[in-house]
C-alpha cells in the first residue's frame, strides 16, 4: 500500500495507464482483458480463465511469459478496482488458492484497512465479488447505454513477464527519461502561453481603438445629418422670406394707387395682409 | 465510492480476512489510487511466489502486516532471483 502515499492526485485513472508505466510495463504481461456483466456466471467463467492460464502448456505459447502457475485478474467495475489471485495452495488435494485484495475499506469485514481475503474453495470468490458488485437485475436486463458502466467489469488477465536485469534497468531510464520529456513539454506549453498572452492583449487595445473610431465616425455622421437638416431649414426660410418680400410689395403697389383696399382681392392677396396685420 | 466503502462486502464462512489498521488506499494517502494498488499487489504477489519454492512461506508473508503496508526488502523489484539469468 505505500505506493498509494506517492499517488496523492484525485483523478481516476483506468488499469491500462498503470500497466504502461515503466515499471509494470516490463514485468506484468496481459494474457486476456474481458468485458462482461456483473454476476455469478461470468464472475465464474472469469476465474475459471484465470485457472486455465495458470496451465503451463497453454504458456508455453508465449516465451515471454513464467511458466510458473500464478495469475491475476484486475478486475474494475467502476470506479472499483481489485485483484483476484490463482495461487498455489501447497495441498495437493486443492494445489490452487483464490486469494482477493481489495485497498478499500469495507464497513462489514475490513473498515480501517486494505485486505487479502483466502478463500477456501473456487465458489468463495464467485460468492464474494458477486455480493460485492451487486448490480439490480433490471439494469443488467436494460442494458442501457448510459448505465452499462455500474453493471459491468473489464478484466485484466496477468502474469509476471520474463525480464533481463539489462531489461529492469532499462525501465528505470525509460521512467527517468520520461519525467524529463515532460517537463520539456510542460516547459514548451509555458513559454507558447507567453507569447499568445502578449498577442491577445494587443489584440484587444486594436479592438478598443476601434471601436473608438466607430463611434467617432458615427457621431459624425449624426452630426452631418445635422448640418443637412439646418441647411434645408435656412433654405426654406430664405425662400420663405424672399416670398414675403414679393407679396408685400405686391399689396402696396395695389393701396397705394386706390388710397383703400379693392373691394374684391384675390383670395391668396388678402390672406398675406391680414398675416402681416 | 466514498471512504466507508460498500456495504455489499459480507463475511462468507469460506474465507479468511487479512487486514491491518491504517492500510486502507484512503489512509495512505491516495484517493483514488485502487488500481494502483491492485497492480502493484499483483506485481509482489506473483514474484513472491516466484522468487521462493516454500509456498507456505509465500502464504504467511501475504497474511503479515509488512506485506500489506510496505513493500518487503527481501522482494527488490531488481533482485536478481526474479529476473532471468
């Protein structure tokens, strides 16, 4: 379990991830990865995998492998993970051993700790992980997209992988590289920030200039318009007051020669008078 | 899953139950480190049954308290009886 204190990250991350690390990378090989409902038959069919890997002549296919008689099955159902051991059991009556390790607390049977739970017999495990990942009928039968991850597992079938101690070491350089090419990404990603940071706050000033101009050149144009508005206005009005002009000579002309206003004006003539009057 | 764990985990008679206090992913300090952890208790429990002919011994040091909290000396990942000559 002290693996976990150097693990301090909140994030999940599947079996897959881990065992592309370094250090598992060249010492675990998978055998068989298997997806499958929750339950007691699958559940049993997954152990009796797990057994049926431990058969020495089926390894002898892969020279990678041990030939030894261990296997595991990393079992997740999410967002659970537990491993699920064939082992030797030193009886030659029953020469092989399910062992369980769950790092989880559970409330009923380990709540403080992690545990490794010995099974009697090949059902023991079967019985436990199907009370363990008890899942409701009516889910499983649904098969709902959406609720098919708290129904199911994916099993990792595991064996250790023959390795060289030119081979171990060689893993401890590829981690150790690893760690540097990162830090020259994380790097790299930095000093990309930098000048895009710079890029969009010029951006930003051209934007508000802009702007600035836009509303400049529509106050002028409000003020054009204006202008426009006031000439037609003074044109009306120096139209208006030449007319003026006219007609009121017009009438003068007219009084002045009878010494009183004609008896019958045009109509437009007396209208002007009596608005000048 | 929350730190109390579920509650579908029962006793069967057909088993026994190794567990030490304050080993519990949560205590050690990661919060999601179960798959962590069960990799690497697969990586010690499959070369401890390699790196020894007595698996009464291999039993014993799985049901002892070093084995469930630390990763034991005498089982180096780069010793050299767990790798090939």
């Amino acid at each position: 379990m002290k693996i976990c204190s150097l693990w301090t990250h909140e994030g999940h991350f599947d079996v897959d991830d881990v065992l592309a690390l370094p250090m598992f990378a060249t010492t675990l090989g998978t055998l068989a990865i298997e997806d499958n409902w929750c339950g007691p038959e699958n559940f049993r069919a997954l152990y009796g995998l797990v057994i049926l890997y431990c058969d020495v002549t089926m390894l002898k296919k892969s020279s990678l492998l041990r030939d030894d008689t261990n296997t595991v099955a990393i079992i997740t159902r999410p967002p659970e993970i537990v491993a699920l051991f064939n082992v030797p059991s030193g009886d030659p009556e029953s020469p092989f051993l399910p062992i369980l390790f769950d790092s989880h607390p559970r409330p009923d049977l380990h709540p403080e700790g992690a545990a490794f739970i010995f099974f009697a017999d090949d059902e023991g495990p079967i019985q436990y992980l199907s009370l363990l990942f008890q899942t409701y009928e009516v889910l499983v039968e649904s098969k709902a997209w959406d609720t098919s991850p708290l129904g199911q597992y994916t099993a990792h079938v595991l064996k250790l992988q023959m390795s060289t101690p030119a081979e171990a070491e060689q893993a401890f350089y590829q981690a150790n590289i690893r760690i540097l090419v990162d830090q020259v990404s994380f790097r790299d990603a930095t000093t990309r920030k930098t000048p895009l940071s710079v890029e969009v706050a010029s951006l930003r000033g051209q934007m508000a200039l802009q702007q600035q101009q836009i509303d400049r050149m529509a106050e002028d144009m409000a003020s054009r318009e204006e202008l426009i508005l006031l000439r037609h206005e003074v044109e009306r009005l120096k139209r208006a007051a030449t007319h003026e002009q006219w007609s009121g000579s017009w009438v003068e002309g007219v009084s002045g020669r009878s010494g009183a206003l004609p008896r019958r004006l045009p109509m437009y003539v007396t209208q002007r008078v009596f608005e000048l009057e | 899953m929350d730190e109390s764990g579920s509650p579908n985990a029962v006793y069967l008679p057909s088993m026994e139950v190794f567990s030490y206090c304050g080993t519990n992913q949560y205590t050690a300090g990661g919060l999601s480190a179960c798959g962590l952890a069960s990799v690497n208790a697969a990586l010690l429990v499959l070369s401890l049954f390699c790196s020894t002919s007595d698996t009464q011994e291999a039993l014993d040091t799985i049901r002892s308290q070093d084995f469930v909290e630390v990763r034991p000396r005498t089982h180096s990942l780069f010793d050299r009886n767990l790798t090939k000559e």
